[in-house]
C-alpha cells in the first residue's frame, strides 16, 4: 500500500461543488478553444523504459486509499500522440478529487514535453469513467488558463480550421462513441512544456461504490501528485485534510481506488438536491424456457471481450428452467453460434469469432424477429450503432416475442 499524508491545501470547495452540481452531458456538442499562443498536448513517449514493478499493488479494493490492478482492462485510460505518431513525454500529472455523497469531481492537471525539434500536432484522448461528464477543458498561455467554449460540432471543426490557417494556435476537443473524448491541437512548439486541465463529475450509485482514477496503463510519469477529499461522518461536511499521493519517475500498474465512509448520501444547492434514493420495489421472477441472445461482437466490444463471453456462460448456468436456446453473434452482420441444449454450451467459438466490424443493431433485431419458436430475446451490447438504421422497434414488429431484456457491456456505452 501506498504511505499516505495528510496535507493542507487550497482546493476550492464551493466552486467545485457547484461545478458538480451543473455538469451536463455534451451529447454531439464540441468544445473549442482558439488560444493566442503556442499550446501543446502529448502522449508520453513508448520507448521509455519501464520502472521496477510497484510492490504496493493489490486485486483486491483497499480498505484505505490505495493501487488496485484492473485484471480485465487493456489499454491505457488517456493517451497522447501527434499525427505521425510520435510521442510526447508527460512529465507531470497532478489529480485532484473531491467525493461528496453521490457526486464526485475530478481535475486532471497534465504538462507534456515535446522533445523533436519540430513543431508538432497533437491527439490527446481520454475514456471518461461511466456516468461521468466534462466540466472543463482549458489550456495554459503564460500564467493564465485559457477557457474553452461549447459549440455545436460542425461549427467547432470549421472554427478550428480557420485558425489552423490563419497559423493562430486552436484546440478542439470533441466527444466520441459512448464516453470517450479527443482533442486536437496546433501547434506544439519544438522541445517545448504546455499544460492542460480537463476536468469532469460523475455519479457514484451506491455508499459502498469506491472512487477510481484510471491510471493503469500509463508510461512512465516523472512527477506524480494524487490528491482526494472526503466526505466527512457525521454533518456531511468537508474534511480539511487531503490525502496525498506523491512519486517520481513512476509507471502505474494499478489504478488509485478511495473507498467511500458512506456517511454522505446527498447534498444540496440552492433549489437543487442530489441523493441517492433506494425505492421499495417488489417483483416477481419471470425465468425463460427458451432464449434468444444476441451478443455484440463488434469492434467497439474488444476491450473486456472475454469477459463478456464468460458472462454468457455463467448467466446460461444460473437458469435452471431454460430447455432451448440460440446465441448469436452480430456485428455488421448476424452468425449463429449454438443452438440447443443449454447444458452442451461452449463459449470457444464465440471467442474464435473476436471482436470485430461494425455495429448493424436494427439488423441484428431483424434477423432475431425472423426466428419464430422464441418468446425471450436477450440482448448483450454497448448499444453504439455504426452502421444500418436505428429503426429498432420497427424491426421486432410481427416477431412474436413477448419479452425483450438488455444487458449493458463495457465502459464506452450509449
């Protein structure tokens, strides 16, 4: 486990707050920001060598703040790369987090070095936690931040070509699939050091939900500053203390999770209140006999694929009552890959298949309609449709199923 300190500091608190408290979602929205000097953005370089490995990793959540391996995630969380696919070193990442009840807010304060003698553009990409939504996004002339502007996405890509013409300095970040977010920016000066800030809330469902920041993955990173309040017990105020994470010339293998006290359940503003409220709901059971899945083998599903085929698995051996079935595979198109007994399931032809191509939703549906002898339809999917229409109720009209279930997969969801 990591040593952690308690440290004074200036955090702002209110403003943060608030900042929580007014996030909304950018849908198809941009933000662009036009800035007057030169900025940069970049993504640590992949031929630095790899530290020693961190003993302080664990699998299992910290009862204390700490690093916790995710076992099934590829990748890393954020990366920075120019166009020709150079990278840029990030030599400083400084978090700062505040939990307050059912919200939290994170800022990202990150500072990359371009070392090429040569101007440079750069992609700087980010997956957002679920349920979580940009606030900010801004970037350093000197000793201010420059702020960025919401605009509709069209109008944000022509503004951004404009000043790339003009040779004034633009950047523009825009939201993609599900909740993943990339920035574009020109220029970055030869062997020079820019700063941005990004800055996002989520929602965190349950007391026992512990706040995590997506680190593994990561190069290398020389300077390393976490810091996270907490709610306190008892009046649901603030702690006056942070706790803090410092290390150099460190290579995350574990993302940093904080458990919650689950003191806090819900905060208010002025004419707003956030809370989280468990309704007494009864329900009765209603088990298949027969089964029709469907199950997203789409490109957007390689990440955490295998443990979306394991799922499958071990929800077919939790339904005692099901007598027949037939799992599908769909991306731009549609393969059976069983029919029959449950029992005699095997996953290893889903796992041949892989993840790939594009997402046809409204033709995996259709094709489903088509088969006749089956009243359940389970469909398993991230639900980010790349190709054919989103005509999806049409495409189930006359097909005889009684009951259609979905279980949402992955991080990047729509």
């Amino acid at each position: 486990m990591p040593t952690i300190e308690k440290t004074k500091n200036n955090i702002p608190r209110e403003r943060d707050r608030a900042r929580m408290r007014k996030t909304s979602s950018l849908g198809l929205l941009s933000l662009l920001l036009c800035l007057t000097t030169f900025l940069a953005c970049a993504q640590p370089a992949p031929t630095a060598p790899p530290p020693s490995a961190t003993p302080e990793v664990s699998t299992v959540p910290p009862a204390k703040p700490g690093f916790v391996a995710a076992l099934h995630r590829e990748g890393a969380p954020m990366g920075l790369t120019t166009a020709d696919g150079t990278g840029l070193k990030l030599v400083d990442l400084h978090a700062q987090a505040m939990l307050d009840g059912p919200l939290a807010f994170t800022e990202l304060h990150l500072t990359f070095e371009n070392p090429e003698d040569r101007v440079l553009e750069g992609r700087f990409e980010i997956t957002l936690p679920e349920k979580a939504a940009i606030s900010r996004f801004a970037m350093k002339i000197g000793d201010t931040w420059q702020e960025a502007e919401m605009v509709e996405r069209q109008a944000a890509q022509r503004a951004y070509e404009d000043f790339l013409h003009r040779r004034q300095d633009p950047a523009l970040l825009e939201k993609e699939a599900g909740n993943e977010f990339r920035a574009r920016i020109f220029p970055i000066p030869a062997k020079g050091r820019k700063e941005i800030l990004i800055s996002y809330s989520q929602e965190l469902e349950s007391a026992s939900t512990p706040y995590v920041l997506p680190l593994q993955g990561l190069p290398q990173i020389a300077n390393m500053l976490l810091e996270v309040r907490s709610g306190a017990s008892g009046n649901g105020t603030l702690k006056p203390e942070i706790e803090a994470v410092r290390r150099k010339d460190f290579q995350p293998n574990g993302d940093f999770v904080v458990p919650q006290d689950g003191s806090v359940s819900g905060l208010a503003g002025g004419d707003y209140i956030v809370a989280r409220v468990h309704p007494q709901i009864s329900s009765t059971a209603s088990e298949p006999e027969d089964l029709l899945i469907l199950v997203d083998t789409s490109a957007s599903r390689s990440l955490g694929f295998a443990d979306q085929v394991e799922m499958v698995s071990g929800l077919l051996k939790s339904l005692p009552k099901l007598k027949k079935i037939t799992v599908a595979a769909f991306d731009q198109k549609v393969e059976m890959i069983y029919q029959g007994d449950p029992a005699s399931f095997s996953a290893s032809k889903l796992l041949e298949r892989k993840a790939l191509g594009a997402t046809d939703l409204e033709g995996a549906l259709a094709w489903a309609a088509k088969q006749k002898v089956y009243t359940r339809l389970l469909l398993i999917t991230d639900g980010i449709t790349t190709a054919g229409s989103e005509k999806f109720g049409e495409a189930l009209q006359g097909s005889g199923l009684k009951r259609l279930d979905v279980i949402m997969v992955g991080g990047i969801r729509d």
